[in-house]
C-alpha cells in the first residue's frame, strides 16, 4: 500500500493512498474552518451543514440523484471546534464524479435562503434535544470549569445553554454565512485524502478539478489559538432535570499535553487501564462489584493542535449518583497512589491492539487513521504512537500517570433527578 502527497498551486494538499484489492475509492477531507473561527458558533456549523444542500451547478434533489445514479456517497460530517470533516466514496470507474461532487459542494455552494431555513429548524431541533440531555447537559457544565471562553472546547454551562444556542442559530443570516465561506474555504486550507483503487488519470484529474479554485479566496497562515485553561483545582456542578430515570456522572481534567508529546501514549495507557473496557479499574469496582451504575468509562479526548482533556462518564439511578461519585474518587484516588500492575499494562496492550488491528483491517479505517498525522502535520505520528505503547514499562506509565492525573482536580457534574 503505497501514500505520496501533492501540492497544489493553490495551496491545497492531496494525500493519496493506493490499494487496488477493491473496485472501490474513499475520499476524506479536513478544512480549517470550524466554529472557533467565529462569534457564533452556528455560523460555521451551518456553513458546512448547506455545502450539500444544493450547488450553483444543481439543486439540493438533483444532487441527491446525481450522487444516487452513480452511486456516490458524499457527506458533511462533522464541524468541530477547528475542523470541518467531510468524506465520500464511490465506485473506482466514478472517481470522476466523486471529485467533480466535492468540489462543486466545496466551492459551488448554492447557500439558498430556503435550505438555510430548513437547516436552521433541524439546528434548533438538536438544540432542544441537547437540552434535555442529561450527558450533554453535564459535559457543557465541565468544559465551562474547565476552559476559558477565549478556548477552542469552552461550552456556555447548562443554565446558560438553551438562551445562548437558540440565539446563535436564529441570528445565523446568509450574508454571515456566505462572508464566512469565502474566508475559510480558501484551497490552502483544505487537504484531501483519496483511499483505494486510485490510478494516475485520476489523481490528475483530481489535480485539475481543484487547482484551479482560487478566485476570491482569501489565503491565510496557519492560524495562532488562545489556549485558556482554568486553574487545576476540584469543582463541582448539579444540573437538575426532572422526571429522568437515569442519571449522568461526567468528570473531566484538563491535560497539558498534545497527542505529540513523548507523554502521550503512556498517559493513553494509563487511562485505557482507569476506564476502557470491561477489565478496567473503573469498570470492576463501580460497575461489577458495587452496581452502582450501569454503564462507566474513560478515554482521552485530545487534539493534535491544542491540549485536550481526559473525562470519566457514568450512567446510573439517579438514587446511586452519590454512590458513584464517592466510589470514582475513591478508586482514582487508589489508582494513582498505587499505580498500575505489569498484568494490567499487558491485558491493556492486548486490548489497544486489538482495537488498532479491526481499524486497520478495511480501507475506511486506514484512510481514517491518516487523518490524525494530517491534523497534526506530523506524518506517522498514529503509528508511532501505537508502537511505543506496545513497549512501555510499568515505570514508564505510572511516572507519567502520576504527573497528568490529579485526582483533587477533578471538575465534575452530576445531571439528572438528583436529590440535592
């Protein structure tokens, strides 16, 4: 399987990764262009959310048929707090069309007042369900303790929450949107990647279907970010919400660290050891021997742009929330005081492999693991992540453990019926 990456006169990147076992091609794409970059968060949310709602070439229905008849999938995927994420697939005898369906969605788009009316229900719709959403709820509640307003991941808190985003999306208007688009969607800003059954007419036709997008793009350098974190020191929230039948437990700390740094992948392990899967410290002991919640985790959540944060989630009766509380802070407390066990580190290898090899094992998931080395413009970086775990000590972990897990730091928020 071969990869080699491309310049464009434009600026815009093109990372090909050829494997001819199927007929088949995968398209993935990443613009700096998410809702960091401006006051109202919904305007880049709506701007990539319309770029499938009909181009300047074909209405929103004709370009659903269009992909139908040739059976292209292209699709929006996620507007994040720096990133916009795209992907499609096709047929490798209609790369051509998959192309010319990206770039007229990238740099075509319709922006009808229609669609953005519809989209803004939809948006509004989702605002409305967050809001009666116990972990969503208490995730908003933790990155408001844990970041500054001026931080990529800062949400407003829960009380704040409904007001705020239905004022966002509703003041949304098509001129912002419209001036938004032409200052973000600028070619260098863009890189695409094109997994599969890829020969060279088609990388050239993908060369000459998007080195010519420059007109009235405006170029930026890479840009700088405010990295506001609050203070490391213990906080805690209740959201309440009637009549819910489960109740949310959501922990989370800021870490100091990007997916880069020589920390990371003993601090992965570390937390995959707390919190991933059924083996794990937090999983044992809150779940299995107590029953105290139905469900309990905890992951990562990092950027390879800015540091991240770690989190601990709970589901359980809203009668037991104390219980899962208390036991959390006792196991994470022991955690870290005793460190983990050479059996632990092992079954947690077993365990990342594992989870490595299934991704590994379709082109959907090789062209998405390329995605983190883009971001972080750091070329093997997943990979070499990946390896290191493999050989980490218990030393090696629970020094790292111990310098990036703070248990009297937790921010935390408990959601739900709760009696205060």
């Amino acid at each position: 399987m071969n990869q080699s990456e491309i310049i464009l006169e434009n600026g815009m990147r093109l990372t090909v990764i050829n494997s001819h076992e199927l007929p088949l091609v995968r398209l993935y794409g990443i613009i700096k262009a998410g809702n960091y970059f401006h006051y109202n968060p919904y305007i880049p949310v709506l701007t990539s959310d319309l770029l499938t709602r009909g181009t300047a070439q074909q209405s929103r229905k004709a370009f659903a048929a269009y992909c139908d008849k040739f059976g292209l999938e292209f699709d929006m995927a996620d507007c994040g707090p720096l990133n916009v994420f795209f992907n499609g697939s096709s047929p490798s005898r209609f790369i051509d069309f998959l192309l010319a369906v990206c770039r007229d969605a990238l740099f075509s788009p319709l922006f009808s007042a229609e669609e953005l009316a519809i989209a803004k229900k939809e948006n509004l719709a989702g605002v409305m369900r967050g809001a009666d959403s116990p972990e969503l709820l208490a995730k908003w509640e933790v990155m408001s303790m844990l970041y500054t307003k001026n931080h990529p991941l800062y949400a407003f808190p829960a009380e704040q929450y409904l007001e705020r985003y239905i004022d966002f999306v509703n003041n949304a208007t098509r001129n912002e949107i419209v001036a938004f688009w032409k200052t973000w969607y600028a070619p260098s800003r863009i890189h695409l990647v094109l997994a599969g059954d890829v020969d060279a007419p088609s990388i050239q036709t993908a060369q000459a279907l998007f080195e010519r997008e420059v007109g009235a793009f405006s170029f930026f350098a890479n840009q700088t970010y405010l990295h506001d974190v609050l203070p490391l020191q213990a906080d805690e929230r209740i959201v309440y919400l009637p009549q819910k039948s489960s109740a949310v437990y959501w922990a989370g700390q800021a870490i100091s660290i990007t997916s880069a740094h020589a920390d990371f992948p003993a601090l992965k392990m570390a937390i995959a050891i707390l919190g991933a899967g059924m083996q794990s410290r937090l999983f044992n002991q809150v779940r299995e021997k107590k029953g105290y919640s139905y469900s309990i985790g905890a992951t990562i959540n990092y950027s390879e742009e800015f540091p991240g944060y770690w989190r601990i989630i709970a589901h359980c009766n809203p009668s037991n929330i104390w219980k899962v509380r208390d036991e959390v802070a006792d196991v994470l407390r022991i955690f870290v005081e005793k460190g983990v066990t050479e059996e632990e580190i092992r079954e947690a290898q077993m365990f990342l492999k594992g989870r490595r090899f299934f991704a590994a094992s379709s082109l959907q998931g090789i062209a998405a693991q390329t995605i983190p080395d883009i971001i972080a413009k750091h070329p093997g970086l997943t990979q070499s992540i990946e390896d290191r775990i493999m050989v980490l000590t218990v030393d090696e972990v629970n020094d790292v453990m111990r310098r990036h897990v703070i248990p009297d730091a937790m921010k935390v928020a408990l959601a739900g019926t709760i009696d205060k």
